[in-house]
C-alpha cells in the first residue's frame, strides 16, 4: 500500500480511537472514581505499548539522544497528559461525543494556525479563503452537532 492511501487510514483510524479512548478511560475513572488513577493507567500502559513496539521493531536511536534535545520539545507529554486527564475527567458529565467534539474544534483550530505559520517545524500551509472557509464549515458543523 502505497503512503499517499496508507497514512491517511492510519490517521482515520487514530481518529476512529480517540474517542474509544475516551470512553474507556471515563469509564475506568469513574469506577475506579479517580479520573487521575485511571489517566495514569492509561500512561503506563501506553508507554509499555510503545515502549514495546519499540523493541520488537528496533530502532536505530539511542534513547540517549534525548538528552540533547531543547527542552520546550517535550511540551507534547504535558499536553498529552493534560488531554488524558481532561478527556478522562470531563466526558462523564459531558458526554464523550460532545467532549471530542471540542476536542475536534480545538484541533483545527490550532492546526489552522500551526501549519498557517509553520510552527514547530511543520510545513507552511497558508489559509487560504478556500481552506479558511473549510475549517469555518467544519467548525460549523460541530457547532450544529452540538445543538442537535
């Protein structure tokens, strides 16, 4: 399969769990009625994940390398816990649909400008009117299924 068909399924199906996720994991919290034991859980098990991925499939990069990386790089796992403990805490009261729905709303938004500026080393995409009123319609959407 070819990256131009298999990286976009990839992402479909990344897509696809996020909101599995979020039900599984807001239900753990609520039994085990602590929305952080359960975010933990979910950390631990998906470090083993990845940490096992890692060794069945080997990589060429010693773990070493990250003690020369600039520090504001490893934001992401501040903000990935911070995903795992909100999605965790607030999809019971909320309702997993409508707390992925903000999810998704935040995620164009913020991509929008990302790939608009080129932050963090990601292509620069432009805005264009186009792609401007595309996220517009998406973001409507989700507004509509909101209000449903």
């Amino acid at each position: 399969m070819s990256d131009t068909l298999r990286d976009p399924l990839v992402m479909l199906l990344a897509g696809v769990g996020i909101p599995i996720f979020a039900a599984l994991n807001a239900q753990l919290g609520a039994r085990l009625g602590s929305p952080a034991l359960a975010a933990l859980v979910f950390a631990v098990v998906a470090f083993s994940s990845i940490f096992l991925y890692r060794a069945v499939l080997g990589s060429s990069v010693p773990v070493s390398t990250l003690l020369h990386q600039p520090a504001y790089l490893f934001g992401g796992g501040v903000l990935f816990a911070f995903y795992i403990l909100s999605i965790t805490s607030i999809a019971p009261r909320l309702g997993v649909g409508n707390a992925v729905f903000f999810v998704l709303l935040g995620q164009i938004l913020s991509a929008g400008v990302i790939d608009h500026f080129g932050l963090f080393g990601a292509a620069k995409v432009q805005i264009s009117a186009v792609r401007g009123a595309g996220m517009a319609m998406m973001a409507g959407g989700l507004f509509l299924i909101q209000r449903v």
